[in-house]
C-alpha cells in the first residue's frame, strides 16, 4: 500500500511540472477589476489578489519563474495586465478577456513602466542595461529599444502619446523620447553628467574619500493638466519644474535633503515631495509653484497617497513603520499611525473611491489596510513571499 501511495505522489508531482501555467491563472472576467487588490511578491512567481470588499485573498497569477517581479500595472482600458519580470528580462503581458500570456523579452533588469492612455504604447526602463525597450500592446512585440540612459528609472508618457519623459537614476538628468527620437537631455541639479559607471566604479574609495553618490531622478511627475512636469533632484535638494510644452526648466523649487520625488494631489492642488535626507516632506502649491509648508516626515519615506479629494495625504515611512497623515487645508501633521515593528513597509495603493490605502509589507508578508476615514489600521496576513507593491485599477499607484 505504501508503494502504491508514492507512485501516486510521484505520478501527481510529474504532472504539476508538465500542466501549463494558464491553468493556475487567475479567473479576471468572474471579477470587477475596480474592486481587486493586485499585490507583488518579489520572492514568488504569482501574484497575490485581494478582494477589497472583503479584504481577504481570493487567488494568484502565476508568472514566470524567478522573475521577481517589481511591479504590475494595468492598461487604462482594464484589459490587459503588464507585469514586470525583472530577473528575467521580460515583460509579461496577461489578456485579461482570455488569461493568454504573453512574454516580451526586453533589456536587463526592467522595473518601473507606464502605459499610454490609448492602451497602445508600453514604455519600461531596464535599469541594469541602460536602455527603455518601447512595446506595442497590440501586438504584444517590442518596436523599439532606445540607448544611452543612466539606469532608467521608468517613463512618464503624456496623453498624447508623441512625449515620453525618462528619469536617469544614474545622473541628473531626464531624457525626452519623441517621434520615435531621443530628443533632448534635461540637465538638471548641480551635479549635471554624472554617470551611474562613475558611482558604481567608485565603490570602497566613496568611503574613503568621502564622494557623495548620485540619487538621480527617481520620477517625472505631471501636474494634471500636463502642462508642467515635476522633478525631485536629490543631490541638489530642489524640485525642478519643466515646461512640457518647452520642454526647459522654467522653476527651481528649494526642499529638504534628498528628496525622493513628487506626488500629485487628486485635485491637482499640491505636490507633495519626502525628503528622506532631512525626514521632512515639502508640500508645493501648483498654482504658484512655491513650497507652502515644511511637514514632519520620517526616515526612509517610499511614497505619499491621498484621499478621494485631496485633502488628506499620508507619507509612509519605511524606517519606522509609520504612516504620517496631513490635512493639506491646515498644512499639518494631524496623525501618525504605528503599524509595528514586525513590518516593513513598501509601497501602496488606494482603492478607486479613495477610501482605503493597500500598504504592502515585505517582513511579514503581509498588507495593511488603513481606513482614511478613521485611520484604523487592519492586517491581512499570508499574501505571499516579499511583498513589495500593490497595484489596484484606477488607483493611485506607484512603485519605488
């Protein structure tokens, strides 16, 4: 009887292996996408899925193994999901009306994307090659490879499609993609040329000569009306903001240390900007472009969600596991929410009627949910393997 019940074992694990991966592919069309959490597990090949109405798991994708996915984003239709495989090389692209997946190779190391509002275009930065790979959704190929960037952290595309906005992590600077062209680099900050190779090459000597590495530009971030795009430049401790029409920086806004990057309000009001260097975060008013208040912060911010109007913003911090919550009316500190210190927290989401904030936490595999009516805290726990960043449709979403 024993041998019987490991031949059966045996037979069932040989057919796990030769099953194809749709199978375990996660049902999208028994679901309202505007009410599913999508959580990415760096260390698991899937994704996690949150009922929001409910808060509980309720099913994985599967994706590509060893993948360690960076983020996942939806196309601004709701009918197709990219997700980016970074070890791999990959972007994988799921048709949410049939769950068929798609795989795009594309450069080294692609993590941070975006997708044109005509659903056409897909624009990915691979940080670790130095190149943005240009991808037609239609078609599911990609059309283009673009070189010479400085670990490209992303792309910001305007609505028309024709200008897409890169930041260098590796310089201070932003390319400009237009008509299939690189255009024109932005320098920006003080420390303009700078290389990724040069910081990398410098290594042990950093310590020893006291070099300041380059934080480059983390994101372009557009006001609402895309008429001015807005640029955290860390080494140099100012936000610069650049005339899309132009395309030149026409305002140099001073902030604290380090800042990370901007954050556009709901009601396109403020730009909000952690400054990880002094634990503050800069709040900027878009009419006049000026910083209308200095807020208390904390060590290691990864990211700032609103409310549904824009007029409470929460700073999370990753360096103690708190979440800062403003009114921006009043332009003060009103809360500061503990999560613990069995989390560690990344980046979040909040659900499309700006009511509840999706906070991932990669210690304990876990989300927390916060309430921006009351500002409980919740945990759901055993969402996967290193959680780093959520994604919900027509959310706020971002990745770090």
């Amino acid at each position: 009887m024993k041998k019987i019940i490991r031949r059966f074992f045996a037979i069932l694990c040989f057919f796990s292996f030769i099953i194809p991966t749709s199978v375990f592919a996660f049902d999208w069309q028994a679901h309202d996408l505007s009410h599913l959490v999508l959580v990415s597990n760096r260390n698991a090949d899937e994704l996690t899925i949150i009922d929001m109405k409910t808060d509980k798991v309720i099913g994985k994708q599967k994706i590509e193994m060893n993948s360690q996915a960076h983020m996942a984003m939806f196309s601004p239709d709701g009918k197709k999901l990219a997700i980016a495989a970074t070890d791999n090389g990959l972007i994988s692209i799921v048709n949410l009306k049939n769950n068929a997946v798609k795989n795009v190779r594309v450069g080294a190391g692609p993590e941070h994307m975006d997708i044109s509002k005509d659903n056409r275009w897909l624009y990915v930065g691979n940080i670790e090659e130095g190149t943005v790979s240009k991808i037609d959704l239609n078609q599911n190929i990609e059309t283009a490879r673009y070189q010479g960037f400085m670990e490209p952290h992303g792309a910001t595309i305007l609505s028309n499609s024709d200008t897409v906005y890169v930041p260098n992590r590796g310089a201070q600077r932003v390319g400009v993609i237009q008509a299939e062209t690189i255009v024109k680099n932005i320098e920006v900050g003080s420390l303009v040329g700078l290389a990724s190779l040069d910081r990398d090459q410098m290594g042990a000597a950093m310590h020893r000569e006291r070099f300041i590495p380059v934080n480059g530009i983390a994101n372009v971030t557009l006001t609402l009306d895309e008429s001015f795009a807005y640029v955290a430049v860390g080494d140099a401790n100012v936000v610069e903001v650049i005339d899309t029409a132009t395309n030149e920086v026409v305002k140099n806004i001073a902030v604290g240390k380090n800042p990370w990057r901007a954050y556009v309000s709901p009601n396109g009001a403020y730009m909000l900007t952690p400054n990880n260097g002094d634990e503050t975060v800069s709040l900027i008013d878009v009419q006049t472009q000026t910083v209308k208040a200095t807020l208390q912060g904390g060590p290691d911010m990864t990211g700032v969600n609103f409310n549904h109007d824009g007029t409470k913003a929460y700073a999370i911090s990753r360096g103690t596991n708190q979440i800062y919550v403003y009114d921006l009316a009043t332009a003060t500190k009103i809360n500061q929410l503990d999560v613990g210190p069995q989390a560690r927290l990344e980046t979040a989401s909040v659900s499309p009627a700006g009511k509840k904030i999706y906070v991932a936490s990669s210690k304990d595999n876990s989300v927390y949910v916060v309430d921006m009516e009351s500002d409980n805290v919740k945990r759901i726990a055993n969402v996967g393997n290193f959680p780093w960043g959520v994604t919900i449709y027509k959310g706020q979403n971002y990745c770090h």
